[in-house]
C-alpha cells in the first residue's frame, strides 16, 4: 500500500497484507474464542499492518481504496477469526463518514491518526429503549463546547481505539456524532461482553460521564440521511464479508476434519463400498453442497462490492443509492443463511467426534449464529422482494 501507487497495486498490496495478518492469528482463533478476552497483540498487529487506512482518501494520506478491497481483506481475515475481522468494522464506517460529511479540520485531526495505525470505533447502539433507534445519551451545551452524557453497548473495538464517535442526540433532537479520544477524562471502557459467539470482539460497554467535547469534533450525522446515501450499504457489507469468512473458515475446518480424523460408517466398510470417511457419497453429496453454497456466497460478496465501487460512496440519485442497497442486501441475507447452514451441518460431515470441545468446531456456529442476528435478516428479504417485485426502494437508513 505504497502511497501513490496504482489501485490495482494497491488493492493486491491489501489483500496481501490481510492474507499475511490472518496466517498469522488462524491458529490461535479456537483459544481466543474460549478465553474471550481482549486480543491485544493481535489488534496491534493489525493496526501496524497499514490495513486501518485502507479506504482513508488518497488526499487524506491512505490508499484511497474501496468497498472491493475492503470485502476481501475482511473476508479473509474473518476466514481465520470472524472476531477479529469485525473489530475494524466500525472503524471503516467511521472513516467513510468522515469523507462524506467531515470537515477539513475534522479529517486533519482524525485521519492522520488512521494512517499511523489508530483505529476509530463508532460507539452507537444502547440498551433499553422502545427501540434500538431509541437514544438517550445527550450531547449537552456548556459554557466551553459540549458535553457527552450517556451508556453505549455493543461497542466493537472501544477498547482498543484511538479515537470514539459516539451517537447522540443534540438539543434539538438531531443524532449527531461526537469524535472524542479513547483515552479523554470521562470515558469508561467495560470488557462485560457476553455473548456466546465473535467473544474476542469484547463488544462491551462504553459510558461517558460529563465527557468534554469540542464544538469542531461535531459531526451532523442525521443530515446523510436527508439524501441518497450508501453508507448503510457500505457497512452492511463488511458484515457480509464477515459471514462469508465464517463460511469459509467453517468449511476448511471440516475439510481437514473429515480428511485426517473422522471414520467412515461401518455399514459402508463392510459392503466394500469405502475405506475412508472422505470416501462416504453422503459425506460428499453434503461437502459438495456447503462447497457450492459458500463460494456462491462469495461470488454475490464481490458482485456487490463491485456495484458499490461503481456508485461510490455519494450516489447520483435515489435509483443508485437503492440498487446499491438491494445488491447488499442480497449478500448479507445469503451469506448469513450460509454461515449458520454450514456450521451446523459442518457436524453432519464430521460425525460425533467433531463435538468434542477440544477441537472448538462449535465456535462456528456460535459465531455464525451470534453474528447473522446483527440486524434481521428477514427485514432484508422484504426489501428485497417489495425492489424485485413493485420497484418499492428500501429505507434510507443505516442498516440496508
């Protein structure tokens, strides 16, 4: 990722560094997942590997690059641990909001930091409430700026930050996000993540008391949703990078399973029939399905990925902004459906013994199943079918 190198230099500069990043952190996937603690030397790795300023404008100092190479790089790093390749996910929505909406003195302070290596971790959705739009921390005037009051959770990659955007609500009502170090007087950084799967991720909560905050560190985050906007999109498909990742890791782990320790039936041995499990025609009728269901999971990955990189991140109009909605979409819903499939039936294939603990193939499905109720789904396919259907174009929101 030289700078001033070509895109397409770029791009495979990218890949090469995540294929790198991930060899190095696969093996250890299994025990970060069962100790569920911060992976530190991991995410420092990360951070030093030129990966956070991936999609950072040319002009701000990155390698200007876009949503084709950010689905490969997490694809592949989530291959190896789908926990580690969400912590950055919040970090990439951070940065594309401040292309679009940031203000040059924003981007002066902020992104530089990006380049070196710091991460920005969006801290947005809360407990409690009517709904999980339903905010209560308040950015409140004071006599020297503002004031940051209130309790997120779900906060992905807090812990190890740079920087935090926080979502809250000004004194009209407005969301807005409010850029303030990790480290400022009044923040508070739980490690109360308890979710059964993506455990390394530590998404716990993040409360700000009386957290002091610049009036230029004030970003008007309700105005991108006043226009055509992509960002939702854009996120959105990390996450179905994420997915197809935690398929693809799941389908490499029962191949090796079945090739070098599961036992073909009896039944089958006995009529002469095989002398291994890979051998097993039902073993390979289902491996041969789940092998098609993901790589078709990461081909409509790239596919919308490249629809998104030819829209950019303002689209032209609402059309451009809703067909790059609905191609995400499609992703997402299929790549989740195929994570939870093939780490459930990855059991099927490698019979009893792939359900001892020691071997950690349950962390698939924990992290499949914990990742894909993100957002529904469901909720996806009905947009979806209303575009295909009636030319219904989905909401201008941030989760589609």
């Amino acid at each position: 990722m030289t700078p001033g190198s070509s895109p397409s230099a770029a791009h495979a500069d990218a890949v090469a560094a995540a294929e790198a990043f991930a060899a190095s952190v696969r093996a250890g996937a299994a025990q970060r997942d069962q100790a569920g603690a911060v992976p530190y030397a991991e995410l420092a790795a990360f951070d030093s590997s030129g990966l956070p300023a991936v999609t950072v404008p040319v002009t701000d100092g990155g390698a200007g690059l876009g949503p084709r190479t950010l689905a490969e790089v997490t694809r592949i790093i989530a291959a190896a641990d789908p926990a580690l390749a969400q912590i950055p996910q919040g970090h990439y929505l951070a940065v594309d909001i401040l292309g679009l909406i940031g203000t040059p003195e924003q981007r002066e302070r902020i992104l530089p930091a990006v380049v070196s290596g710091g991460r920005i971790a969006p801290v947005l959705a809360e407990r409690g409430g009517h709904h999980a739009q339903d905010l209560k921390t308040r950015l409140i005037p004071d006599t020297t700026g503002w004031r940051l009051e209130g309790t997120k959770y779900y906060c992905t990659g807090a812990i190890t930050s740079r920087w935090l955007a926080a979502s809250a609500l000004d004194p009209d009502d407005r969301v807005v996000l409010a850029f303030v170090e990790r480290d400022a007087p009044g923040v508070f950084v739980d490690e109360d993540w308890a979710a059964m799967g993506q455990r390394a991720t530590v998404s716990g909560t993040t409360t700000f008391d009386g957290v002091r905050v610049e009036d230029t560190l004030v970003a008007p985050y309700w105005s991108v949703f006043t226009r055509p906007q992509l960002l939702g999109a854009r996120a959105q498909l990390v996450h179905a990078a994420i997915e197809a990742g935690i398929a693809q890791g799941a389908l490499a782990d029962a191949r090796e399973f079945v090739r070098t320790r599961s036992r073909p039936f009896f039944e089958a041995v006995r009529a002469g029939q095989v002398s291994t499990a890979a051998d097993d025609p039902h073993t390979r009728w289902r491996f041969g399905r789940l092998a098609t269901h993901t790589r078709a999971a990461v081909e409509l990955l790239r596919w919308a990925a490249g629809v998104l990189d030819e829209l950019g991140l303002d689209p032209a109009n609402p059309e451009a902004a809703a067909r790059g909605s609905i191609a995400v979409a499609q992703a997402k819903t299929f790549a989740s459906d195929t994570a939870v499939d093939v780490a459930s039936q990855l059991f099927p294939l490698t019979g009893a013994s792939g359900t001892d603990r020691r071997f950690a193939l349950d962390r698939h499905w924990r992290n499949a199943r914990t990742h894909s109720v993100h957002d529904p789904v469901d909720w996806k396919y009905h947009h979806i079918g209303a575009w295909e259907l009636a030319d219904v174009p989905p909401p201008n929101h941030a989760q589609i």
